[in-house]
C-alpha cells in the first residue's frame, strides 16, 4: 500500500515566493477597480471618527525616502484605527503655491513681467505644480497608503486660495496682522523675504573687525564713572564694537551696552600712541591680547547704566549716535558693546524702536547698496565687507581684523548667506495681542510624542520673532488688503471686502484680485487706497489647512486628533499651523503631534546625490516591494535617525520571507478546511492547540496596544519573534506529525486546524496595516466566507484568553517549553556525536523532582510529541543514574537512548509495536488507527 496517500500533506495555491514587484501592481488594481478605499468609508460610517491630518508635501520632483517613510507611518495609524473600530479618513494634500515652483517655471519661459505676463506665468505655474502633484500621487499610492486619491487637497485649488484669504482675513478682525519695516530674513537670490522655515545654518567664514566709535563729550563721559580724581586718562576716547558684518555698518544708528555689565575705561599705547578704550571688563584681558597692546591699564569703570544717552561719532559718516541699552549684549565674545542698526537685525530693531532710532535700510532687494549710499553705492553688500574695512582703516577707526569661521544663516533653497533687512511687509504680531503667550499655553494641552518635541517648539515659539508672512513674489496667493495711502490703515469695511474677493477668488482663483481693480470694489474711494500685491508665505497657506480642510471636509473634525510630520517641522508646519489655528480660533488645530526622524545611510551620514547614498524608493519598490519598503519603516525606531541602505533593506526583505513563509505554512495546512463545518469549539480544543490560541490573543493584546500607541518596532519585534519562536520553534514543529499523519477529519486534526485558522485570521489583521499587499493577499486564501477584503476588518475576535485556573495554564507551558529547550540540547550533542540521525530515532528518560514529575506526567503518553523523540519517560528523581546529564532546571536530568525499535514507515516514530499487524506490517499501532481506524485520541499534544 502507497502509505504516503494517507498523509495529510500540505497543500495551498499561496505562493512561496512574494515576486512584489510583479504582484503589487496587480493588487492595487484590483483595489482601484473596486473602489476599496470608498468602501471602507462606507463600512466605517457611523463609527467615532479618528483624523490624521496629512501635512502637504510640496508639490517638485518626485518623492524621496523621506517621504515614503512619512506617507507609509501615516498609512499604518490610519489602517490601525481602522481595525481598532474608528471611522479614520485619510485626505492627502499638496502645497502648490511658491519660490521653488516659479523657479523651474523660469527655466522654462522666463521671468515674470519679462518675457511672459504675469498671468500667463501664475498659470504656466498652476500647471507644472498639477503634473508634479500627478507624479506624487502615483507613487504614494504604489506604496499602498489608502487615502481619498481622487479629491486630494491642493493649496492652488480655488476653493482652497478662497479660504487662505478668508483665514488672513479673521487674522486680521483678531487684530494679530501688522505692517512694518521690520528687519527680516531676506534671500538676495530669491529677491524675497524669508520664513524663519526657509532658513538654515551652515559655516561662513567672514571678516570680524574691532571699531572706534569716539566720544564726543570726553568730560561728561568720564564724570559718569569712578576714576581718580585728575586722573582721567589721555589721548582719544572711544567705544570699541566688534562685528562679524561690516557692511552693516553705514546703517549704524548707535551702539549698545548692558546696562548690568561693568565696563572699563583702558589707557592704552599702541605703536607709541596714546588713546583709551572701553571695553567690558570681563573681556579686557582677551581685548588688549587680540589688539597687541601691552601697556595698558585701568583709569576708570561703571555699570553700562552710567552711559545711557552719552553720544558717539559714527567712525565714517557725519554723524552722531547715542549710547543705548539692551538685554541682548553679552560678555560672550567681542567688547560687550554692540554695533546697532535697526535695519539690519533683531535685536537691534527692538533696541531701535525702544530709543526712538532711526531704521535705515540702504540695502536693495539685490543685495547692492542703493543709489545715493555715501561711499558704496551700487556694491554689493558682501564685496562691500573690504572697503568698509579699508575706510575704517583710512579714518584710523579700524582697531583690529581678522577672519573667522561661525554659523551663518543661509537660505535653505540656494544655500547662500542671507541678510538682516528692513523693508515694508506684513507680520502676524507675536505680543501685539498675546499671542506668544496663547500659543504657549495651548502647547501645554497638546500630546507630544516623544515628549520633547514640547519643549522644542515652545523654546521655539518663545523665541521667535513676529511672523512675516508677506512675500514678493507672484506664484502666491495674495495679500488681498486695502491700505489708506496717507494713514496707513486698513479699509475700515476689510472683513467684508475680503469676504467679496475670497468669494471671486473661489470662482476664478487668485487671478480675480490680481486683475481686479480698485474701483470694482471701493468705487469712488479707490483713489485714497492702496489695493497690496504682496503674496503670502507658503508656510501661512500649508499652516491654515486646519481651517481650509479640517473645518471644511465632510466627514473630518477640528482640532485633529494627530498631526505626523518630520522633526524639523516643529519650526516649520507644526508651527505654522499652530499659530494660524491659536490667531484664528485660540486654541490649537491638533490633540497630538507625533515626530518622526530623517533618514541617514548605514553609517548615519546624511543622504545626498553627491556622496551616491540615496535610495530612491521608486528604486525598491522596483526592486524589492512596497512591503519591503513598509516594513524597514515599521521595523525601525521612526523617532531618531532612520538608518537605510540597500544591505538593510536586503535583511529586512529576509525578515518578511520569515512572516510570509509562517502564513503560507499555516494557509497549507488549512487547505480542506472550512470553519462552517469543521471548527473545534474551545473547550474542546486540545490542550497545546488551546495554548497558542491563548498566545496569539495575549499577542494581539500587546499588538493594539503597540498600535494605539505608535509603537510599530515593538510590533514587527513582537510577531517577528511569535513566528519564529512560538510558532516555528514550538507549536507548528510539535503539531507536523499530528497535522500530517492523524485522520484527515479526526479532532487530533481538526483541533490543530482550528488552532491555526484562528492564528492565521489574527496574524493577517495585525499585518494589515504594515505589509498590507500581503496581508490581502493571505486574505484571499483564508478559508470560510468572509468580506472583500481585510481592511473592511477589526481585530480579530475569535481568540480566547486561557483560564488561569485550568492545570494546564500559562505556567504550566512556560515549564514544558523549558523543558523541552534542555532536551533539544542533549539530543543536539547525541546527534553531534553520531550516536542518532534525527530526533525520532532517540527516547528520553527525564528524572524530576516531585513538583515536575506532576507536570509532565500530565501530558502523560503525548509528552514524546513534545520533544519529536519516539518515546519519553517521566521518572521519580529518587531512581536518577549517576549518568543522568544535569539541566540548568533545578530538579529536572534526563538521559538520551538510541531507540532500538523498527521505525515505522509513515509516520517515522520507532515503536515496540511495529510488526504486530499482519495487514499493516510496516505501521505502527497509531498509524493503523489512522489509516484503518476512527483515528488515534490526543488531549494534549
């Protein structure tokens, strides 16, 4: 008789083989052409609504790694609640307006205004930012983020430019909008302010020079502070600054001390001149070393306070400055007396503005000084940096200069150095109306995750300066304001004109208030008006999508309950939207911000086209799948620096071979089975098939858990380490020879095929939302009837905790399996000897104490199917050998026997029995039961 007939072999059309590359693309039709994400939607309606609100990418050349990581963390959370029983939509954005669009609009017609106009150029932009949104999307969707693909949100919708004007607008009723000429970043490049976003810091070498700024009142001056009486010192008396700008010089207006910090006056000769210097007395040590004086000392000292309002004479210019105050000096570097033109800084503005100070811009949006700057017309700022030091140098007011290499502000699109420049824009004040301090306090209500993403955004808020958000640019949405020419103000009715253009603006786009004249609005009032042409800074448009989406789209809420996005956006997007959404409505737009690292190549160094580190993920999913690709992001700690490379990757791909293979294996064991008919309640499942359904539901516990809270390495780490150890290393190994040589329908088998559908119904729902093309695809060969496809699922409810009472408990496996552990020890050192082959062809003797004799007596004839050895006896400790090996369990030694029975030939086990049967010669009792009976009886194993 051909025995091998009677096994029940596995069997499954799975294949072993992922080919994703070739299979996904298939998948993903099919979800297209059913129309699963609506479906879901559909299957989800009427649940508690859970909203992910997607930061828009910006709409240029295709996506990077960093975007796939992005786009693959927000499609496992969204797929997670799904599952977890929310209604958890997913609307995908772009950011369509800006610098970098017009650019490579640019390259291809020209400039606005020059070789194009500039609504032919808005539209030729419109267009480009359409195709790049097209790209994108193609690629988002192949790596299988589900998400309503067909009504994305664009910023350049007009629907959407409608409600950014209507956002300025209730800014601006909140009293939050200002206009100034306030110093802000500015791009000579871009020919265009800056975001505190768009800036970035990189080394700068530039010269750093020591400046006499002269007292004009040499009396009055010293009469401020103590020195000796007739000992005041002799020869010229300056205040020395030292910059790292010279070219911000012909804007100095004045110069700053700390009013706390102690300054002294320094009779100094250098090269047989005598002069004195005042310098701040914690640095006149380090001064009088960098100047080379040696013969100096100390005529005089007082508090900065003492000089306050004392004047000086500008070093080249016919002008006279005032000594004044300010926080912002320190005794960190140079003299402790700082340069200050309002023009060109900060601080220095804030300084200004306290003193009444002139705020003096000579500097063109070129970056050239302009026409009529006395001494440097028409150079440019940076190559003006040498004649401001030899005009310093011809007027004897140079003191000393030297390069020096420091962190410098450089525009994050160019990469070049920017400048401090005062010009007319407009701002959303930070104190103006308490808006720092709302935005802080909302802060404090928000989730951070990880926690210090709170304190990174509130030093960040704290210290920030007031939001200019007007550009000069054309590809953006306008400033749709009316300004009075002589006042200055704002049209009285702006809430209602504003109302009028953004309703234009939905019907033609931003166009409708470019072409649109004064008159068709004010009427007889347009003459005393100024209608404004400045466009908003992109990061206003990205930053009011809580109010043009969330507030807008049927089916979402605001405030959203998580916003996900890389670390920098804690200046950038978080921000932005923070401050828009606190200006507009006082509270912020998000319950949690979760914060996830950028990518680096194995060795961490940051990835870049030139050092040939980039891994496009176009390129794996190519090469390896998206699931690939999902899997790397779920198996690495997202909340650093995300290590990648094509070796990484290759493992990962090992790692998901172990997953797949695990659900083929169990899929092929499930191939004549159908739950309806076939599924073995759970009380009467046999005992180790009750012990893996308990795992798998302590398992799946830790798995929504690790969901709800974004814990996904934990995740992958969890299940990678339940197939492989639990179920490749135990169960699946223990159940072979029950699953393939017990009677096709017996409850032996039966039971373990119960087992394994209620782990595999489990394992495919915890993989959904991280290899989603694969766990679809397990879906389609479950077997029973079930729903189109897994991600119209929840969690699995069909797994059963085990009763902690029963004798056979957790406690009682966790002993077997240790057990088992030290026997597969022995029989690997009898097998490394030569003395047997394969397990089956050993027995075992195990000598316990009384506490594991009861246990494994317990599982009494079956306990050698635990071990995959051909018999194994549970003996009292008290009749041990001397040659029983110790285990490292306290109370348990065993002995390793070479069976000397016939090995049956179905079944492999070696069996006394073997021979009795004259019609089944070559079988073993069990297997006869099994082929010409009603089936062996198990109850444990």
């Amino acid at each position: 008789m051909d025995y091998k007939k009677t096994l029940n072999l596995p069997n499954t059309g799975f294949p072993m083989k992922g080919n994703l590359a070739q299979r996904e693309p298939e998948r993903l039709k099919k979800w297209q052409a059913a129309d699963l994400y609506q479906k879901i939607r559909a299957n989800c309606a009427g649940r508690h609504v859970f909203v992910l609100h997607d930061g828009p990418p910006y709409a240029n050349g295709e996506i990077h790694i960093g975007h796939a990581v992005n786009k693959v963390l927000k499609d496992i959370i969204v797929k997670a609640k799904t599952l977890s029983g929310f209604d958890a939509p997913y609307i995908p954005g772009w950011d369509c307006h800006g610098l970098p669009i017009e650019l490579m609009v640019e390259k291809k017609i020209g400039k606005a205004g020059v070789k194009v106009s500039p609504a032919e150029f808005r539209k030729a932009c419109r267009d480009y930012a359409g195709k790049q949104v097209s790209l994108q999307k193609e690629a988002f969707v192949r790596l299988g983020v589900f998400g309503d693909w067909e009504r994305p949100y664009l910023t350049m919708d007009y629907t959407f430019e409608a409600d950014i004007v209507r956002a300025l607008g209730k800014i601006s009723q909140n009293s939050h909008i200002s206009k100034g000429a306030k110093p802000v970043h500015w791009c000579t490049d871009c020919g265009s302010a800056l975001a505190e976003a768009e800036v970035e810091y990189e080394d700068k070498h530039s010269p750093a020079i020591d400046v006499r700024f002269q007292v004009l009142d040499e009396a009055g001056f010293m009469a401020c502070c103590h020195h000796a009486p007739e000992h005041e010192g002799q020869g010229p008396l300056s205040v020395v600054i030292w910059t790292t700008t010279p070219w911000t010089l012909p804007a100095n207006q004045g110069v700053a001390l700390n009013a706390d910090i102690e300054y002294a006056v320094v009779q100094c000769e250098k090269d047989g001149v005598h002069e004195r210097l005042v310098v701040a007395e914690a640095l006149l040590k380090d001064t009088m070393l960098r100047y080379d004086i040696q013969n100096h000392h100390v005529v005089g000292y007082c508090k900065g306070s003492a000089w306050e309002h004392q004047l000086l004479q500008h070093p080249f210019y016919d002008r006279q400055v005032p000594i004044v105050l300010g926080d912002h000096v320190t005794v960190e570097a140079g003299t402790g007396a700082v340069h200050t033109a309002p023009g060109h800084g900060q601080d220095d503005y804030v300084v200004g503005r306290r003193y009444g100070l002139a705020i003096d811009n000579p500097v063109g949006s070129d970056g050239v000084f302009l026409p009529g700057t006395e001494l440097f017309a028409g150079e440019h700022v940076f190559n003006a940096n040498a004649h401001v030091i030899d005009v310093l140098d011809a007027n004897g007011k140079l003191l000393h200069h030297h390069a020096i290499l420091h962190s410098y502000p450089h525009c994050w699109r160019h990469h070049t150095p920017i400048i401090f420049r005062a010009t007319p824009q407009w701002f959303i004040a930070m104190d103006k109306h308490h808006l720092r301090e709302q935005a802080l306090d909302e802060i404090k209500r928000v989730d951070w995750i990880p926690d210090w993403g709170q304190a990174r955004i509130e030093s960040m808020v704290t210290g920030r300066p007031d939001w200019c958000i007007s550009r000069q640019r054309t590809w953006g949405v306008p400033i749709t304001l009316f300004v009075h020419k002589e006042t200055g103000e704002l049209h009285p009715r702006t809430a209602e004109l504003i109302e009028q253009v953004a309703k234009r603006i939905e019907q033609q786009g931003i166009e409708a208030w470019f072409s649109l004249a004064a008159e068709e609005l004010l009427g007889v009032e347009a003459g005393d008006y100024d209608k404004i042409t400045d466009t908003l800074d992109v990061w206003f448009d990205s930053g009011v999508t809580h109010a043009a989406v969330l507030e807008r789209r049927e089916g979402l809420h605001f405030p959203a309950d998580l916003y996900l996005e890389g670390s920098d956006q804690h200046r950038g997007w978080f921000q932005s939207s923070l401050l828009t959404s606190v200006a507009m409505n006082a509270i912020a737009p998000y319950k949690a911000v979760l914060t996830h690292g950028f990518t680096v190549d194995a060795k961490g160094e940051k990835m870049s086209k030139s050092k040939g580190n980039v891994i496009p993920p176009q390129s794996v999913m190519k090469n390896l799948g998206a699931d690939v690709l999902r899997l790397w992001v779920a198996a690495t700690d997202y909340r650093g620096e995300m290590r990648v490379s094509d070796e990484i990757l290759e493992r990962t791909s090992d790692g998901y071979r172990r997953l797949r293979n695990t659900a083929r294996f169990l899929l092929s064991n499930l191939d004549d089975f159908d739950p309806a008919l076939h599924k073995v309640s759970t009380q009467d499942l046999l005992a180790l098939d009750r012990w893996v359904v308990d795992r798998a539901y302590l398992l799946q516990e830790e798995v929504k858990s690790a969901y709800d809270t974004y814990q996904f390495q934990a995740i992958y780490q969890k299940v990678h380490h339940f197939c492989v150890i639990d179920l490749g290393g135990f169960y699946l190994d223990i159940i072979k020879d029950r699953q393939y040589t017990a009677k096709a329908d017996g409850l032996a088998r039966r039971s373990a095929q119960t087992a394994m559908y209620h782990v595999l119904e489990a394992l495919t729902r915890w993989l959904a939302p991280i290899l989603s093309y694969t766990a679809d695809e397990i879906w389609q060969y479950l077997p029973g009837a079930r729903s189109e496809s897994v991600f119209l699922e929840t969690w699995y409810p069909g797994l059963v905790e085990l009763d902690a009472d029963s004798p056979l408990n957790r406690e009682f496996w966790q002993k077997i399996m240790a057990v088992r552990t030290e026997v597969s020890k022995e029989l690997e050192k009898s097998r490394a000897k030569g003395d047997i082959g394969a397990s089956l062809n050993a027995e075992i003797e195990l000598y316990c104490n009384s506490d594991y004799f009861a246990d494994l007596n317990r599982l009494a004839g079956e306990l050698h199917f635990i071990f995959i050895t051909s018999n194994a006896a549970v003996i009292s400790e008290q009749f041990c050998p001397d040659d029983a090996m110790p285990t490292e369990i306290d109370g348990v030694k065993l002995k390793v026997l070479v069976s000397g029975h016939q090995k049956c030939v179905r079944c492999w086990h070696q069996h006394h029995d073997i021979g009795e049967s004259s019609e089944h010669p070559e079988l073993c009792g069990r297997c006869i039961e099994n082929v010409a009976g009603i089936g062996e009886v198990r109850r444990y194993a």
